[in-house]
C-alpha cells in the first residue's frame, strides 16, 4: 500500500538535491547565470527549497545587486523536456533546470497571473489594478495571486499545471448546494482560475483570538457530509496516509539524525492503517484544515482551495484537520488555547467515527500521518529553530500513535 522508504531521483538522491541546491557552489552558478541579464556582482540566496517526495527538490532564488533584483527558479525533477529559454545546469551527481521567473516551464499561466498589464486586461473589466502580490508559489506545481482593483475588490488568481476548468466544475458543484465556495469570476485561462472573496475570517485566525471553540465539531462534520455527491465523478487523489512511505522519506532526508526513529514511526503507522478500515467512499474536500475554512459567529462562510476534492473518505478529512491543528502551537505562541481545541475534536470526531464502525485508532494513525507529511517543510536554512520544530513535529506523530493504544 505504502511506497517503499528509501528513494533516489535519477542519479543523486534527494538529500544530495537538498545540499546542492542550498549550497554556495550552486548560488554561485545562478550567480554566473544572471551577470549577462545586468547584475554582474549579484548576491544571491536561497528564498524557499520545497521537497516533492519521490520527485526531487526546486528551489526558489533571489538575485541582487542592491538597487536591482529578479527571481530565479530551479529544479532537480526531472522533466520531459527543456523549455526554450531555461538552462540546464550539469554535475557529476545530476542536472538541474533553471529558469528566469515567471518563465516556470510547467506552469503556462504564470507570466499572465504576475503581468499587471495582463491582469488588468484580463479580469478588470474596465477597472484599474491597484495591487498585485503572490500569496504562494511552489515551482513547476502552483501559485495564487491577489489582485487588487480600484474598487476594493479582490480576485484571486491561481495558476495550476492543468485541469483549472475541472478545478472550476468543483466550485460550481459546492456552489450548487450551498456550500460557500469562492465564486469564479469567468472561465480559466491559460490554466488561470480567477476567483472572488469570501466572507469571514479564517479559522486559524479564529482559533488564535477566539476565548471559545470558534466554530464546533458538529459544524465540522455537516459541512463534510453535505459534500456534493458530484464529486464522486471527479478523479480521486491519493491521502496522505497513502503516501506514507514517500513522505516518511521526505521526513527522513530532511532530519537525517533521526533518521531510525522515523522508521520506527513509518513501521508503527503501516500496522495501524492495515488494521484499521476507512469507511466507506464518499465526497472529500482532499485538503481540509484550518488555513482552507473561512468562518464568522461560528458558522462557515467559506470553503477553500478544493483542487483535490473528489472520491475520498472522512476520516482522512478529520485526519488532516487534527494533523495540521496540532502543529499551531509551536508556530505562534499566541495558538495556546489550540492544544484545548484540539483535545475536544478529537473526542467529538472519534466518536463519531465510532458510531460510523470506523475505528478511531484509524483517525489518530492518519493524523499522525499528516504530521510526519510536514516534518521535512520544518527545514529551513534561514530559520535556526527549524531542528526544534521538526522535532516538535516528530514528537507530535509519538503522541498521535500513542492515542490509538
């Protein structure tokens, strides 16, 4: 079920990826790359390193001279092909692809979404772009940008590889029967969905401020059961309990000092989810956590970021909301009440769960899951606490294993 620990992409593993790409000697070709374009003695560091699991690590690279500045992206995955205007860089270990951003090569859309020019042409409507920022990029998978026009309104603008207009049926099948998903503000082009506001405030804004459980576990489970049955037609997405091996790798790459205590985890998890049944196949939203709720007075005003929804099943819906609530804490110490939180839905969820004949020692195993998916998004090279959070993380997985004795 689960994909085997190790994994090496191509010729170089992706710890060695990792290394290189966070290196002085790999900086210093990007620095070679860019003196032609007009900086000739830049600076050059690293802005974000994302690790895709049995796919290879990219990078994202800020070049500058202290008055000009430009945007790089790299990868080590491999890809079909090379685009016109990258460059590819060879060592004895592997290749790495390079290119000028938003130049991305399997993202069509991205230099639309981040022209203001364009994006003004495209979804103004006669109205003038006051603003244009990225709110997330990862390389050659996504990006979301907001775009702020003159009359105060909002549109947000996300950039895929493929399939925006099927991303756009889903709005629509939620937007059917009531679920308050952003509405499209038109048809996808080039791969760019462009999307309105929604009201409220995000749940994990709410969980910080909030004196009281700002929104209830009941409220939780109706707004998964009313899921559109449509979204059954829709191509399913693997769960991060199916993935298991892959980011236990990742966790493994990342931390390599703890290397054997991951594996003991990984071994642990794959008992648990052989043992324990999921339920029944029914709609899923494929993402559900607290950053993707939008809430006000404790009812849902919002629903978000649904590329993955489809053919799923609850628990792992529950799953990944307790997984991604239970990291809060150590991210911002202004999330104490959370742990309060957390410990009242897991009650509520298990027991639900139970009275469904799923067992909730499936539920803690496939939270734990989802913790060990983000162990390797704790490196970071800028940040000098990123070994105490992924230990944090870690620790975390132990304490989700240990609610299922």
């Amino acid at each position: 079920m689960n994909s085997p620990v190790t994994q090496n992409t191509g010729s170089w593993s992706e710890r060695e990826q990792l290394d290189f790409l966070g290196s002085e000697e790999f900086t210093g070709m990007l620095a070679e790359i860019v003196a032609p374009l007009g900086l000739e003695h830049a600076a050059i560091t690293v802005a974000e390193l994302h690790h895709r699991p049995g796919a290879g690590v990219s990078g994202v690279f800020e070049a500058t001279d202290g008055s000009t500045s430009m945007y790089l992206g790299a990868t080590a995955e491999k890809l079909k092909s090379v685009p016109e205007g990258t460059v590819r860089i060879e060592n004895e270990r592997g290749s790495v692809t390079v290119w000028l951003h938003p130049a991305d090569p399997l993202l069509p859309g991205l230099p639309l979404a981040t022209t203001p020019a364009f994006v003004e042409e495209t979804w103004g409507g006669g109205r003038t772009l006051e603003g244009l920022r990225t709110l997330a990029y990862r390389p050659l998978r996504r990006a979301v940008m907001i775009a702020q026009f003159a009359n105060d309104e909002q549109l947000f603008l996300k950039v895929l590889r493929k399939d925006a207009q099927s991303l756009m049926d889903k709005h629509l099948a939620l937007l059917e029967v009531g679920i308050p998903a952003p509405v499209p503000a038109g048809p996808p082009v080039n791969e760019v969905l462009a999307c309105g506001r929604t009201s409220g405030q995000p749940l994990a804004e709410a969980l910080m401020h909030s004196a009281v459980l700002p929104l209830s576990p009941q409220r939780i489970i109706g707004l998964l059961d009313s899921l559109p049955k449509t979204l059954l037609e829709f191509p399913a997405r693997p769960a991060w309990s199916d993935r298991l091996g892959w980011y236990g790798h990742a966790a493994q790459t990342a931390v390599p000092d703890q290397g054997e205590r991951i594996g003991l985890q990984i071994q642990h998890l794959s008992q648990l989810l052989e043992a324990c049944p999921r339920g029944p196949v029914v709609p899923s939203h494929g993402d559900f956590y607290e950053a993707n709720i939008f809430v006000q007075d404790g009812e849902i005003t919002g629903l978000l970021d649904i590329d993955s929804a489809g053919p799923g099943y609850l628990v792992d819906d529950l799953a990944c909301f307790l997984g991604h609530l239970a990291v809060l804490p150590n991210l911002d110490q202004r999330y104490h009440r959370v742990q309060e939180y957390l410990e009242s839905y897991c009650r509520a969820f298990a027991v639900e769960l139970e009275s469904r004949g799923i067992p909730a020692a499936g539920l803690y195993a496939r939270a734990a899951c989802v913790v060990l998916s983000l162990v390797a998004g704790a490196r970071d090279e800028n940040n000098p606490q990123w070994h105490l959070i992924a230990m944090n993380r870690l620790s975390i997985v132990e304490h989700f294993l240990g609610r299922t004795d």
